[in-house]
C-alpha cells in the first residue's frame, strides 16, 4: 500500500535508516564482540543487552525500509487547497458544540494527532478528504457520531506544526 508523506517526512525516514544501518548497528555489534570476548555469554549481561538492541535495530530497519519502498512523496505546497487534501489544514467546526479545531492532513509517521497532524489515514481526514468550505459531513468514532463544518482549508507546512521532530539521539537504542 502506498504511503503519503511529505518531503521532510521522506528525508526523516532515510535519515534515520541511514543512521541505524551505518552507524548505530556497526556500533552496537562492536559492543556485542567485545562483550562475547569476555567469555561465558549465559550470564553475561552486556552480551545479551547487545544482543537485543541488534534485534531492535533489525525490526526498526525492516520497518522503515518498508516504508521507503511504499512511500508516495507529495508536496502540499504545489496544491490549491481548494478541497481537502494531503497537507490541508483544515478548521472545523463541531456542529453540536460550536466548537472549532484545525486539523492538518499528514502521513502516519508524521502525525501526532495532540498537536492537530493526523494521519491521511485516521477516520477524520478520510472523512474529510476532497470536501470543501461549507460542506458538512459527519464522522462515526467509536462513542458517537460527530458532525461537522468545513469553515477553511489552507495550506501550513507539516514541519513547522511538528513540536516532536525525531533527531539522531531519538534514532539510537540506549
């Protein structure tokens, strides 16, 4: 399955990958020769510590290697926003309440939904997806339905919304 992600998003993920599979994966089978070297490896803990951090590493590599391979890059920047879309942020305004929230359409790995980025995939953008100002819609979550209104679409860049952007300290398994 095609995987949307932003530009930045794209560069995020191969960053990490290249840092596990270049520098923290040869560190860290380093740590487990030297630990095996020190003799008996069933109760040795650096070892087998080691040893788990390299499966770690392996699971993390798997994972994002698959996400490189499906990912599907878009740039929000070169779209109207006259409708939602990937990279749209969104007002709405809950029709019961009267309250307004902007949500801002983003791929899996760069959402983080408290702060207003959800995934493309989550039941609210897919509701909310080729809609435009005004239109109403209604959104079925697992306690109620909720419905809302369409009061502005506009464009704001993914990463400058993001207050958790991962860095290399984040990339490596401690």
């Amino acid at each position: 399955m095609s995987e949307p992600m932003s530009i930045e998003g794209y560069d995020k993920l191969t960053e990490e990958f290249k840092y596990l599979l270049e520098i923290e994966k040869p560190k860290v089978a380093q740590e487990k020769l030297v630990a095996a070297a020190l003799g008996d490896r069933s109760e040795n803990a650096d070892y087998h510590a080691a040893k788990e951090k390299l499966r770690f590493i392996d699971k993390r590599l798997f994972y994002l290697n698959k996400m490189i391979q499906n990912s599907h890059i878009i740039d929000p920047s070169l779209h109207e926003h006259q409708q939602v879309a990937f990279g749209s942020s969104v007002t709405l305004i809950n029709l019961d309440t009267d309250d307004e929230k902007t949500y801002t359409l983003c791929g899996v790995l760069e959402s983080e939904p408290e702060n207003g980025l959800i995934s493309i995939h989550s039941p609210l953008a897919k509701a909310m997806l080729s809609k435009k100002v005004g239109d109403e819609f209604k959104v079925q979550l697992p306690n109620a339905s909720i419905e809302y209104e369409i009061e502005k679409i506009e464009y704001k860049n993914i990463f400058s919304l993001k207050k958790n952007i991962r860095t290399k300290t984040d990339f490596s398994f401690h």
